[in-house]
C-alpha cells in the first residue's frame, strides 16, 4: 500500500472487471455483451452528430460542454417507457447511476447512528454493490439466497437503511416475479427508505410474471429502477445508463452528480443512446434471438447432465457433471472460450456463460463436451 493513500483506499476492495483480452482472439462469453450490433439507427444518429460538427467551424462544437440535463436521451426514455422527462435521470452507464444512487439514498456511517441502519442486498449478487456500499461508508447486510439461488422476498422485510436488488439477479440468471418488487416496495415505503431494482438484464425475461417494475413508480414514490444500454441494446462500449423513478428521487440524483461531475455524457453518447431508445422494434427482435438461443443451450446442457439454474437473463450460470468450476474455466480459456468464474463460497464449482450467436454457442457446447469427455 502506498504512504500517499488515505484510509478510504486502504480499505476498498475495488471491483474486478471481466477479461477484455487484446493479445489473442477469444470466443468472448464473460462479460455478457450482446451478440448483436447495435440498431442502424444509432450508428446513423452517430454519423449525423460528427457530419453536423464538420459542417461547421472545425471544432465548433466540440470545445463546448455537452448539455448537463442530458434532455433529448431523457424525452426519449421518457417516451419510450411512458413517463416524464422529470422522471428519468441519464449517467455513464448503469454503474455511475448505482453508485450515486448509494450516495443519495443510502445512509452511511458517518451519519447519526441511529439512521444508519444496514442496507439490504443478496449475498450472491453483483458483486459492485458491496463496492459502493465500502466507498460511501454505508453499512450493509447480505441476505442469504435459498439453497437452489432464488430470493426469498420475506428475508427482505426486516428493519434495514434500504434495498437492492438486481432483476434477473446476477450471476444466477433467476428472477423475481413483479408481486415480489411490489411487496419488497411496501415494505420499505413504509419505513421512509428506497428501493432500488437493477433492471439490467429484464429485456431478456421471458419468465410468467417476470416485468419491468417502471409502471409502478407513480405508486411508489421510493421505488428507483435502474438501466443499461450496455446488454440488451448492445452499446457495452457507448457507456450510457439510466434511472427511473420518483422526481424527488432523481433530483436526489442530480444532486450527487453535480456535486462530482455535472457532463457525465458526451455528445456522441446522447445521440446513440436516444436513438438506442427509440428502436424498440429491432431491439426486441435481436434479444428474442438471444433468449431463444439461451433456451436452446440451457436444455442442450441439461441433456448433457450439465447443472443449469433457470435463467432469465443473456447467460446462463453452470456447473460441470465432473469438474471444478476453475478446471473447468481454464479447460475452456485453453480452447479460446472465456466466461466468467467467480471463486466465492457457493458458487465457485460455477460458471457464467454469455450467450452469444448460435455459431459461437455451438463452439462453447462442442468444447464442453471435449471437456467433459477428457475425464
């Protein structure tokens, strides 16, 4: 540890991103980007914003700070999920929008003791929440998964300083039913905290009373949901995320972000990204692929006497019939397939596995059965 840092950096334990490998060429299944490029439209919107900037003075534009509000993305979320401008806030990608949302709603340890009860969260999750909590000093409690992944919404009403909670969860794949958002949301709305639901991975949930928690947030005014762009509109590299909820919610919001830094999107972000959002149709049509070729998969291993838990999102979590987790994550990095292990209590024999095209997930079952075939 260096001498120059503080306290605060000593005791983080920073978050550990997925492989982005520059050296060789990988089946790239770790980090659960779409297999699919982005609508046409964005690209186009891309274009129009760099030829509108040539057709002035060189530069012309460019040397002036985008627009801090973030408008035009925000009307055409607000468009697109039927609620108002005010009602949306936009940031660099769904992280930055989670770790200000720590920031605002959460209390943490510095505060007075008596309103710095732990937040909630389960103890199989995204493994950045513990990361945030740490950065902002707020106390948080894990909550254990049942013995088959799934989250109990009963374990969550408990006195506590708020909720997260990712739907489909992450890295498990399983998902909550809307009724058990909408109970989790009482709950808290009657102790005057927040619930925050990480809706990243809900466009790939085809599961019966599986949905989006974004109609409900005029009922709840302590309900704030959280987006990317980064999976299921297959702009991983554009960085854009965004949050709805309650006005007062994302003035909250604003409040965090204009006291670290007001221009989080950069202009070409703003235009892809409000044209990412106004593409429902072809979205829908490349993530109808994704599911089905998940689908296709997940009964491919379960033939094959694969453990696969039922998923709701673009991967699948896996456990080999005759491996270990870590055998068989570097059975596959040698044959040029990387996915993602985590080596944690529970799930370390486990694997998560990105769906990508049919091509390349017909390579990944091929290799495990090579794999499982070398025993």
């Amino acid at each position: 540890m260096s001498i120059y840092w503080n306290e605060r950096v000593k005791n983080l334990s920073p978050y550990v991103p997925g492989e982005q490998p520059r050296d060789r060429k990988f089946i790239k299944l770790n980090t659960n980007e779409n297999p699919y490029p982005p609508s046409p439209k964005v690209m186009a919107a891309i274009s129009n914003t760099i030829a509108a900037e040539k057709a002035q003075a060189p530069g012309a534009r460019l040397r002036l700070y985008p627009d801090p509000a973030c408008t035009e993305l925000r009307e055409a979320i607000a468009v697109r999920y039927h609620v108002r401008p005010e009602q949306v806030f936009a940031g660099n990608g769904s992280d930055e929008v989670l770790a200000f949302a720590f920031a605002a709603f959460f209390n943490s340890d510095t505060d007075d003791s008596n309103t710095a009860l732990p937040v909630l969260f389960p103890d199989i999750t995204y493994s950045f929440y513990p990361v945030y909590a740490n950065l902002w000093d707020v106390p948080f409690r894990t909550i254990p998964l049942a013995e088959d992944f799934s989250i109990n919404i009963e374990d969550y009403k408990t006195a506590c300083g708020g909720m997260i909670v990712p739907n489909p969860n992450a890295p498990t794949g399983l998902a909550l039913p809307l009724n058990s958002i909408l109970a989790a949301a009482e709950y808290q709305k009657n102790s005057n905290h927040v619930l925050i639901v990480d809706e990243a991975y809900i466009a790939f949930a085809n599961t019966p009373g599986v949905e989006s928690a974004v109609p409900y947030i005029n009922d709840n005014p302590n309900l704030l949901t959280v987006h990317t762009l980064s999976k299921s509109a297959s702009l991983a590299g554009l960085r854009v995320g965004f949050a709805i909820g309650n006005k007062d919610l994302i003035e909250g919001l604003c409040r965090i972000r204009d006291s670290f830094n007001s221009y989080t999107l950069d202009r070409l972000a703003l235009a892809g990204a409000a044209a990412a959002v106004s593409d429902a149709s072809y979205y829908d049509n490349i993530n109808g692929k994704v599911i089905a070729t998940r689908d296709r998969v997940s009964a491919a291993l379960t033939a094959r006497g694969f453990n696969v838990i039922p998923s709701s999102a673009n991967f699948v979590f896996i456990r080999f019939p005759a491996k270990t987790g870590a055998e068989a994550f570097a059975a596959l990095r040698e044959k040029g397939i990387l996915v993602r292990h985590f080596n944690k209590p529970r799930i370390a024999d486990y694997l998560r596995v990105s769906i990508g095209t049919d091509a390349e997930m017909d390579s990944f079952l091929e290799a495990c059965e090579e794999i499982e075939g070398s025993y």
